[in-house]
C-alpha cells in the first residue's frame, strides 16, 4: 500500500523521541482536495486511531491513513528530504500525473480535487 523510506523512518522515530510520544505513535497521512493542482497531502502525528483507518508498518514506524485517502496514496513512499531549498518529509506518489512545483499538491488521472491558488 505505502512504504517509509529509511531516512523518513529514523526521522519519524527521531520526532517521536523529541516530542517525548510514545514509539508506537504514528504519522496520519492524508489527501484533501485543495492545492494549485487539486489534491493537497497532508501529514500529522496520529494520536487517535479511528475504526475505519488502515494502519501500515513499516521500518519500525506505524502509518494511519483514512478510507478516503487510500486509494489515492496506494504505491507511494514517505521520504525525508534536506537539501538547500528543503528539509522535510515529502511524498513520492505513482498516482499522481501532474505535480505542483512545490511537490504539496498534486493531480490523479481522474482529474478530481478543486484547485486552489498556488502555494
């Protein structure tokens, strides 16, 4: 369904431990319409499981996702990237067909999403 890379694994551990969270903590990730190309991702620690949410591991770091947010993330990756233009954790997603420069929003071949004014 969704895999974590090594890198955004030790960071989300690192996060956790920082925060003073419990190792089982996980990180919600999700997509709502919005963002220059119709779909924004979102992410959050995942302090509230619902019933209905799918739950991930994988390399030691628990991944929440809604129902409605899963068909739309199936296949992709959770990375972490720093380099001199950003630090922070990005998604890589073979959904999406089109992107937003800023890599936050994207577009599905179904079109789908209500695009907003570009971040």
């Amino acid at each position: 369904m969704m895999n974590v890379s090594e890198k955004a694994a030790e960071k989300a551990k690192d996060l956790f431990k920082e925060k003073g969270l419990p190792a089982d903590t996980g990180l919600r990730v999700f997509v709502v319409g919005g963002g220059c190309s119709g779909y924004q991702y979102g992410m959050a620690l995942a302090r509230d499981i619902e019933e209905e949410d799918m739950i991930i591991e994988d390399r030691g770091v628990k991944i929440v996702i809604d129902p409605d947010s899963a068909p739309l993330l199936e296949g992709a990756e959770i990375d972490y990237v720093d380099d001199l233009m950003k630090a922070g954790f990005t998604i890589y997603n073979p959904n999406a067909v089109k992107s937003c420069a800023c890599g936050t929003s994207f577009q599905t071949a179904d079109g789908g999403g209500q695009a907003k004014a570009c971040c």
